[in-house]
C-alpha cells in the first residue's frame, strides 16, 4: 500500500532543499512571468529583447532552471511586461522565530 501525505504548500520544503522558500519564489515569478509572454503572444526572442536578457537565461528560467537568476531580476522583467510590482512590509503575526515571505499576484 502506498503511504500518501499531504504536502506543506512549498515542493521545495516537502523535498527538503535548501533554499525553499526562495525557490518557490521564483518558481512563482517565473510562472507569472511565462503567463505574461504566453498572453502577449510574444516569442522567446522578442521577451529575451523586452527583458534585456539571453533567450537561453529566459529558456532556462520558464522551464523551471532559475538558481542562477536573482529574485531581484524576476521582478525587474516584469515591470517592461506591463506590471507594476509593489512590496509590501507588514509586522510578523507569528513569534519572531518564524518569519514569512509570500508573493502575491493581484
């Protein structure tokens, strides 16, 4: 029989990997980002021109291969894709041994 456990919400956490909350950060902007570029019908190669990088660094972030790539630059692309991104700071509900960092698309 096979055991069957519900996920945290983070692949990246459930599979223990360093770094998973900014991996899922990524994975998140990097979603966004390929939505965005489906809906204006746009080739890699005219994204890779709008962004201002490689067609191979925007290949390899839509397929998922973004370590290489800062969550810093993911929102730079998607301010000449037509977002605005706004950051938000709040106070923790949580004790200060737990902090959270969520990305939210309106």
């Amino acid at each position: 029989m096979i055991e069957i456990q519900a996920g945290s919400g983070n692949i990246y956490a459930d599979l223990s990997l360093l770094q998973a909350e900014q991996m899922l950060i990524k994975a998140r902007l990097a979603d966004k980002i390929c939505e965005i570029i489906q809906k204006r019908k746009l080739t890699q190669q005219q994204a890779a021109s709008l962004l201002g990088i490689p067609q191979s660094k925007l290949s390899n972030m839509l397929r998922g291969q973004f370590r290489g790539i800062s969550e810093t630059k993911m929102l730079d692309c998607l301010a000449p894709l037509g977002r605005d991104v706004q950051i938000l700071l709040g106070r923790a509900r949580r004790s200060a041994t737990h902090r959270r960092i969520a990305v939210v698309f309106a």
